[in-house]
C-alpha cells in the first residue's frame, strides 16, 4: 500500500493555531537570508551574520566563520548571502579576490571592481582615503578619533609589509620611528604621502626621529637603528617581491556607497609574499573606508550605511611570516563596530594549525572561536579534533561532515563524474547549539546571472581543446 504524504503549508502561528494538532513548529530560524532547505526536515532555512545579530539577536557578533574543502561551494555560500543582503540594502565588500570569485557578482550588482597588482593597479598604503577628508567635515573627538584611527590602519599597514619583506616583525623601537616617522609627514603638508616620502625622512634624520631612536647624539648609532628599516622600505618601492604594487599613488579610490571588490587574481601562486601583502592593503583600506562611513553617519552628515565584508583565503596571509597574525588581529579589532558584518573563510583548521608559533596558532583558533556563526561544509576525519576544539560537534556532526566531504562517484551512463556528495551542504552552528544541516538553494536570478561558475577557464579551454580536435 503506498500513502502520498500530506501536502505542507507555511504560516504564522496566529494563522495555523487553529490547525492543531496538525501545526508543527519549523525549528529553524526565519530571519536573514534564505539559504536553501534543512537536510531533515525540508523547512526552509534562513542565515547571515547581520540579521541573525541585529534583529533576531541570535549571536553576540554580526561574523562568520567558513570552513570547507574545495569544489564543495564553500565560496558560493558566502556569495549567496552577499547577493540576499544586498537585497536588504547591505553593501558586499569583497577585500582581496585571488580567483576571482567575486568579480562578476560585484560587476552584476552595479559594484566596483578595483584591479590591483603588477601592470594592473596601486593602492598606496599611506594614503588615508576619505580619512581626512571627512576629518575636515567633522569636529571635537569625532574628528580626533577618525583622525587617530586613520594613523593607526596606516602604521598597521606599513608593519605588515615590512614583516613579509624582512620575515620578522619589526621591533618595538623601530615601530616607534615609523610612527613619529608617519606623523612628521602629516605634519608637513596635504599632499598624500607615498612610501619614498616615509624612507626619504628616515633618512634625513630629524632631530624627532633620532630622539625616538635614543642615538646618544651618535649619528652612526642611528644609521645602525634605521638600517633594517631603510632595507625594507627600499624592497616595498620596486626592489624587492612586492615589486611597487604598494608605493605609488592609489589607482582607484575605493567607494563608500557601492559594493566593492578588490581583483588581485592577476597575482600569481608563486607570489605568496604578494598575495599575502594584497590581501593585508586591502582589508585595511576597507576597514578604514567603513569607519569614515560611520563617523559621517554618526554625525548627520551621510546615511548609515551597512556593509558586509568578505575576507577570503586569510590562511596566506597568516602563514607569510612572523607576527601576520598579529598584524590581521589588529586589523580586524580596529573596527569600530558601525554595521558591519564579517566573513572570513579558509579551507580547513590544519591552515590555521599549519603556523609555526604556537601562540599564532592559538590566536587563529581564537578567529574561530569568536565567529558568531561558523558554517561548516565537508571536511576530512583529520579535521574534528581541531574543529571540535573550537566549535563544539557532536558525533552526528561529525560524521555528517565527514561523510560530506566524500568523492563523487564515477557515472558510467555519461562517462563523467557525478556531482561530488557534499557540494552544496553546510552545517550552520552557533557555539554549542545544535547544528542546522542545509542544502544551499540558489535563485534563478542567480543562475541567469553566472556568477558561481568559477571554472571559466577550464571551459574555454576544453572548448579551444575541441576546436582543434575537429580541425585535426
């Protein structure tokens, strides 16, 4: 005897409160933007830091954690929720696209692509941006603490760079000479600095600077304090593997009222200082960009505006050299919480476990842990310990993650593979809760657009490939 399940309605609990006993509650939240279906029960799921923060008050944070092997979707779930929230009237910003995978969302949504990288683009990590200009719009402490904050993203910057170039971080005296260093420049006029202006007053040995650097009235003394410093500002003007990608004027200015993506896909594998050095420019001309938004809201003077931003791979910039993960740590914490949400995303625990120090490696965990929401997709058995001390899974999770992360199988009917089993499948938790299994649903409107085929070229080529089959 076959039964045909009853057919189910969705509605609110004044309306179907008098269907009991046949009304049962969904179980998932409804607030965000709509991801797809719960792998048990069918009931749509709804899920994205902003909205699970502000109005359903459902985490402590508006940020998010995503974890995943390649090729599973990993990138597609975090572009899903940008198209939903830019629906909503939140800005995607996309800070640092290796692939690219962002691209042709931003470009699809009416957003800016910013090129960056050799031949292609600058971004001058001296320049303060909208900073002082909007300083001049602002008074008393509003205007004190842009300012402030403008100096310290530059500063941070600065002695992020210096730690890939030299492969150590920069002592405490040799922060202190950057940063009287910076504040001498600001001094000297409104033209924007670019790094041969920070080393030339390196240089020049003012008076200021040889204080700072407790020379002893020995000139020698501070030619030997600076050395380091001169040798990693001469590798950041075009002597060294960041090439000048950092020291000239910017190329495009980054805009505060439009989605936003930063293209450094022309970046290559080999270059991992590059990418690394990329990755760090752009978070922190984002981050200094969302903060000048925020203080010319707070005053009156632009609509407040909400932003998601996007920060993709972070494991090449934490693994480029010693204190990165500092310097990331500062980057983020600097942000002055004015609607934004965050998603950071790498494939597994063991590229956060993969630093050398253990204290970095504690404090990558600790970007884990914090997350508001960490959404997981398949992932190797090797994964759950790493993973279960910073989220908590039960063994069902596990397993279910483990399961996912399964090749696909080999679909003798069409002679390809099938569709590997976990692609599109991801386990949303927040801290200890129970997780939600969802099957990510993308939109028409999504597929009509293309923006999640990330295997462009591999296309191109297998249809170069025919080509020339057929003309054999």
């Amino acid at each position: 005897m076959v039964i045909d399940p009853p057919e189910e309605y969705r509605g609110t609990s004044v309306q179907v409160c008098g269907l009991w006993p046949w009304a049962a509650g969904s179980g998932t939240p409804m607030a965000g933007v709509p991801m797809g279906r719960h792998l048990m029960t069918g009931a749509t799921v709804c899920c994205d830091p902003i909205s699970w923060f502000q109005r359903a008050g459902l985490i402590a944070n508006p940020s998010m954690f995503v974890l995943g092997k390649p090729g599973l979707g990993k990138s597609t779930v975090v572009r899903h929720m940008a198209t939903g929230l830019a629906g909503y009237g939140v800005m995607p910003m996309v800070l640092g696209d290796l692939k690219p995978d962002y691209v042709d969302l931003i470009a699809a949504l009416g957003g800016q692509v910013i090129p960056l990288g050799p031949g292609r683009g600058h971004l001058n990590i001296l320049d303060p941006g909208e900073a002082m200009t909007a300083s001049r719009r602002l008074v008393g402490k509003a205007r004190d603490e842009l300012v402030a904050d403008a100096h310290a993203r530059r500063l941070q910057a600065t002695l992020a760079m210096l730690t890939i170039v030299l492969g150590v971080a920069p002592e405490a005296r040799e922060t202190l000479i950057l940063n009287r260093a910076l504040r001498l420049l600001d001094e000297r006029g409104p033209e924007v600095p670019v790094l041969g202006d920070l080393l030339q007053v390196i240089q020049d040995a003012p008076a200021e600077l040889r204080t700072v650097a407790l020379d002893r009235g020995d000139e020698n003394r501070y030619r030997d304090v600076t050395e380091r410093l001169v040798i990693g500002l001469s590798s950041l003007m075009g002597g060294g593997v960041l090439g000048d990608t950092f020291a000239r004027p910017t190329s495009a200015p980054m805009a505060m009222d439009r989605p936003v993506v930063y293209d450094v896909s022309a970046i290559g594998e080999d270059a991992r200082e590059l990418q690394a050095a990329a990755l760090l420019a752009t978070w922190s001309n984002g981050f200094s960009t969302v903060n000048v938004a925020g203080a010319l809201a707070d005053a009156g003077l632009e609509p407040q505006r909400h932003y998601f931003l996007v920060l993709d791979e972070i494991w090449r910039a934490l693994g480029s050299g010693a204190g990165m993960v500092d310097r990331v740590n500062a980057l983020t914490r600097l942000n002055r919480n004015f609607g934004v949400g965050q998603a950071m995303a790498t494939h597994t625990m063991s590229d956060l476990e993969a630093l050398a120090d253990p204290a970095d490696r504690a404090k990558a965990r600790g970007f884990v842990e914090r997350a508001g929401i960490v959404v997981c997709g398949g992932l190797p058995a090797a994964e759950m310990p790493l993973l279960n001390s910073a989220v908590r899974m039960s063994r069902a999770e596990q397993q279910m993650l483990i399961s996912w992360q399964d090749p696909p199988a080999w679909d003798s009917r069409t002679g390809r593979q099938a569709e590997p089993p976990g692609r599109g499948k991801f386990l949303i938790k927040v801290g200890g809760r129970p997780g939600i299994p969802t099957q990510v649903v993308l939109t028409r409107t999504e597929v009509a657009m293309n923006v999640n085929d990330t295997d462009k070229k591999w296309h191109t080529r297998s249809r170069i490939g025919r080509r020339g089959q057929d003309a054999a």
